[in-house]
C-alpha cells in the first residue's frame, strides 16, 4: 500500500471514530483508543506490516510537534488564571508526579519487577519524548516506556471523567491540572471536552511534569532500583 493511503486511511478511521464519539459519548468509545484498535484490525487483516504502515503513518507522526505548539494559543489566551494560580499548580504537579512515582516503586516491588522494567516505568506520566529520553539516561527501556506512557495516557482518559464523578471534582481548574500532571498529551487531548480554561491548566501541567519529572526520575531511579 502507497504512503498516501496509509495517511488518508489513518484520518478517515479517525475521523469515523470522532463521529462515533459524538454520537455515542462513552469513554470506551475515545477516538485515539477506537482508532488504534481499528487500524491494528485492518493492518492484520490486510498483512501489513509496522514498518510498513509507518512509511505513511510517519508523516502523522511528524505533526505532533505543531499540534503541540498549537497549544500555545489556549496558553495565551488563559495567561491570567494560569499567573493567577501558579503556585497552587506548582505544587500540585510536584505532588502528582511524587505520587506516580511512589506508587510505581510500591507495585513494582510488591509484584518483584526487575530493576530494568521499574526503570521504564518511572516515567510513565511523561509525554512520550521526554519519557524516552529519561528512560535511555536511567538505563531502561525506551520502547517498553513508549508503551506505558500510551497506557497511562488512555488509563487517565478512560477513568478521568469517571474519577471526576466519583471524588466530586467540580473545577476545572483541578481537572485540568489533575489530567495533564497524570496522563500527558492523551489526557490532554480529553480536556478539550471541558473547556479552554481546562485545556490550558492541562497543558501548562503536562509540560511542568516533563520538567519536574526530569530531575526527579532520576532521583527515584538512583535510591530504589
């Protein structure tokens, strides 16, 4: 298959899954879950290869660096809130990313994961590049990384609302802040659904996390592996 269709085949899946979305509101039904499970589906269906399908797929993969920048204009538009409550999300981000971390080590140890695979779970709450890079700095495995970072972004997406419901979170100021410090570009992605306001708090965190995270992880890898 040419480069070209792998790229039309890939937003025409998600774009099916977005009307999916719209019509049906669930969790289950994410875009970015349901049009993963699909283009796996019909990849095995057709025989077509990874490398294959990412001859095409790249060029997608090539726009995630202006979709991110493109975030800067919720940013902007919230700089006043964002100043407004800086410290309260500074201090929430340390937390979470403390949390994450502590609860890895704990699991991890309880269920006697080796060294290398705790390693590349510390930096599961990471935007994907920056997670990769900490993992091949700290001696893990950068691709298993990639995988858990997938995980822990759908896993926040998937329960986010839910947790919301349940611990009565109200503002939004704290979803977004709650979503972007646990589930990076995916969970931000989410937060579009609740506003711009929630959009920018989720951005602003997920790139604090990435900060925070990179002087940290590598702390935690250091003391308890």
């Amino acid at each position: 298959m040419s480069e070209v269709t792998m790229i039309v085949g890939t937003i025409f899946v998600f774009f099916v899954m977005k009307k999916v979305y719209a019509r049906f509101t669930t969790p289950l039904l994410l875009p970015v879950l349901t049009t993963t499970i699909t283009v796996i589906i019909l990849l095995q269906i057709f025989d077509v290869s990874y490398d294959s399908y990412m001859n095409g797929a790249k060029w997608i993969d090539a726009m995630l660096g202006p979709a991110v920048v493109s975030m800067a204009y919720p940013l902007y538009a919230q700089r006043e809130t964002i100043i407004k409550n800086k410290f309260s999300i500074i201090i929430s981000v340390i937390v979470a990313m403390l949390s994450g971390l502590i609860s890895v080590i704990v699991f991890a140890k309880l269920l006697n994961f080796d060294n290398e695979l705790i390693i590349s779970l510390l930096p599961k709450s990471i935007t994907t590049p920056v997670a990769m890079q900490i993992t091949e700095s700290i001696g893990g495995i950068p691709s298993l990384t990639a995988v858990f970072v997938i995980l822990a972004g759908l896993t926040g997406a998937l329960t986010g609302p839910i947790i919301y419901k349940i611990c009565r979170i109200e503002k939004v100021i704290s979803k977004g802040v709650s979503m972007g410090s646990a589930s990076h570009g995916i969970g931000v992605a989410k937060l579009s659904e609740y506003g711009e306001q929630a959009l920018s708090m989720g951005t602003v965190s997920m790139t604090l996390s990435a900060v925070v995270g990179s002087f940290i992880c590598p702390l935690f890898a250091l003391l308890f592996t």
